[in-house]
C-alpha cells in the first residue's frame, strides 16, 4: 500500500490498484468546531435542580440562561432523559410548574445561549465572505408543535429567525438549522456579549405580530417569533429536554464533538466557578468543612486569597460563604483563633486573582489564616 498526498485531491490510498480518496478536512475534526461551550449539558456547577423560576437567570446548566416574563413558574433541572446510543449523559429540562395559558403582549419565555464576540470572529460576518453556520441539537417534549430559533447579534443589533417543528410527542428529535452569513454588521472582536441563540417557548403579541424574519435585519421585536409559536407555560404537563446543542461552520451538521469533562469545566468556570465541588447549590456550602485561605494583614483587611483555577472573562461578581457550619454568605472563619467573622466584604481582586477580603475590625491576629468558601460570576 502507498499514500499520495496531493493538495488539490487531498490524501488517497493506494492498495491492490484501488484508490481511495479521503478528504480529512471534511470528515476529521481538527480543532474545536462547536462554538457552543457545554452543548451536551454535562456541567451544572449551580447545582441539578432548581425550582419556582418566574424569571431571568442561570439555575442550573451552565453557560444556558434565559429571559422570562409573565410566562409561568418553571422547575429547572439537569436531567437524565437523553437520545439513546448517542453517547450524551445529560439533558437540559425545564418543567411548567404554574401555567399562563394566555400570555399577555410583552410576556416571554426563551432558553438562551450568550456567547463571546471573539469567539466568533471565523463567521467573517461584515464581510463579503461572511460565511455559513449550522445548528444541530435534540429536543424532547410533550408539546407538539412551531417553535421559533432565533440568531441574535448583540453588536449589530440584526437577527433571523427559523422556525422547526416537534413533530412527536415524549420523543427525542434531532433538528438542523442552516443559516447564510451576513454581509452587514461585524461581531465585536472583543469578550463581550455578542452573539446569541434563543429558542423561544412562548412570546406576547409584542413579539410574533410581525413577518418573522427569515434573513437577517436590524432586529425588531414583532418580527422575531413566529405567530404560530407553541405556548409551552399553558399546562403544568409541559416540559421541554434540550441537549446536544451544537454550532459549526458550515451547511452540514455533522456529529457531535465530546470534549474531556475537564475541558469542558475549563471553559464553563470562565464565566463561573466556586471553590467547592462542581454541582453544590450555594446555599449547601455549609456542609463543606475545607475553604480558600487568606491572611489577615491587620484587623481589618487580608491578603488575596491567590488566582483562580480559571481565568474569568471579566473582573467577576464575588460572594463569601461560611467553608463550613451555619454562619452563611458573607461570613468567614478565624481559623487560628476558632471562630467565624461575620459581614465581611472583598475589595481588589481582577480576572485571574481573588480580592481581599475586608471588615472594619474583626479579624483578629495579623497573621492569622481566614477560611471562606466563594462564588465569582462574570456571566455575559
């Protein structure tokens, strides 16, 4: 056997007078080709469950969020029900607990992937070889019926919006979307938030009492959802599964590609992380005996607590918990004198290196080591 290689044709093999022309490119990935960070939903640093949702936020999945007005009380969970033989082990579900079953004109409700603009600078969007993406996922639900994908550039402002339909009840479908670049409107080469996938599960007349737009325009809100969107809040029966959610260039979804768990949590803690175990609700903390350790400087102040596990996208949003007994948020522990300081603060601190933690008196030693639990956000 011999191998050709040829740049025009690509690889081919040579066996017993046969050839057989591979095209690597196409059928090999060679980098990171989802540009969506946890689409099989095997991360949940928040926790697996949470329930009474009336609005906006992350609960449990990472790096999924959503927008929600007036559209009933969700339970949110990282669920167990997958596509069978494909490998996922989690799916994303969102369960009506209280229902709307008519939805008032600026109502809502749609999951919601934010994603940074510099992570998208290969779709060449502004440009004349603005090029081609495709979505792909699996999606379970008890409501049969249209529901509205919407692609949303924040910089631009510009979106479009396809529509895909639940054909069968309790079963697991896979959906493909295809979607043109846009020659207009650039996505910001930066860390900010700039483009967005949303799948609506029920909108006001606000949003679906215009011409759904099927190519990308600047964004307005009667044209993003489709009229004939299901309402999925109108009965506590409702539920919708979502995972194996993946966008890549090009016009052919191909299969899925499974990143390490590592990695995967690597990519998530940029936005999100804790300095207790993966999957702990906040609120749990107390149970946890073991903290970061800080030094107190003086009786008001420590050191920095040292760098994150992760770099962060931004200079996060920081919470302090007790590492372990009842004390609560914004409480630590003297871990030489064997007792906890209450109300304490943080100042200082960037994207890679933990604040100071701060109080007007209280800790008690210089020298001392202060032990506290965290969460740093720095969610788009």
């Amino acid at each position: 056997m011999s191998v050709n290689i040829n740049g025009s044709t690509g690889v081919s093999l040579v066996q017993d007078g046969v050839i057989v022309t591979a095209d690597m490119a196409s059928s090999v990935p060679l980098g990171t080709k989802n540009l969506i960070i946890n689409g099989n939903m095997q991360i949940a640093q928040r926790g697996t469950s949470a329930t009474g949702i009336t609005g906006d936020g992350l609960n449990t999945v990472d790096r999924f969020t959503r927008e929600l007005n007036t559209a009933g009380t969700w339970t949110m969970t990282q669920d167990t029900d997958v596509p069978t033989g494909e490998g996922f082990a989690s799916s994303m579900k969102y369960s009506c607990t209280t229902a709307n079953a008519s939805l008032g004109s600026g109502a809502y409700f749609a999951i919601e992937s934010r994603n940074e603009g510099q992570n998208f600078q290969q779709l060449k969007y502004g440009s004349a070889n603005a090029e081609s993406v495709t979505l792909s996922f699996w999606v379970k639900s008890n409501k049969t019926g249209t529901y509205t994908l919407e692609f949303y550039r924040v910089d631009s402002n510009r979106d479009m919006s396809n529509t895909y339909t639940i054909d069968s009840a309790d079963t697991w479908e896979k959906k493909t979307i295809t979607i043109d670049g846009d020659t207009t409107g650039v996505i910001d080469n930066d860390n900010g938030d700039g483009y967005r996938l949303l799948w609506w599960m029920g909108a006001g007349t606000a949003f679906t009492s215009g011409t759904l737009a099927t190519s990308w325009a600047t964004i307005s809100n009667p044209n993003r959802v489709s009229s004939s969107n299901v309402n999925l809040a109108d009965s506590t029966d409702n539920y919708i599964n979502i995972t194996g959610v993946q966008l890549e260039l090009g016009s052919t979804a191909t299969a899925f590609e499974y990143r390490m768990y590592g990695q995967e949590l690597a990519l998530c803690q940029r936005y999100y992380q804790t300095s207790y175990p993966s999957g702990v609700a906040a609120d749990g903390v107390t149970t946890i005996t073991d903290g970061v350790t800080w030094v107190a400087i003086n009786t008001a102040d420590t050191s920095n607590g040292g760098s994150y596990p992760t770099p962060m996208r931004a200079t996060p949003t920081f919470t302090i918990y007790y590492p372990g007994g009842g004390s609560g948020v914004n409480s630590a522990r003297d871990n030489d004198a064997g007792v906890a300081i209450t109300t304490i603060g943080y100042t200082g601190g960037t994207a890679t290196t933990l604040p100071r933690l701060t109080k007007g008196s209280g800790f008690t030693t210089r020298a001392n080591t202060i032990a506290a639990q965290y969460t740093a956000t720095s969610e788009l």
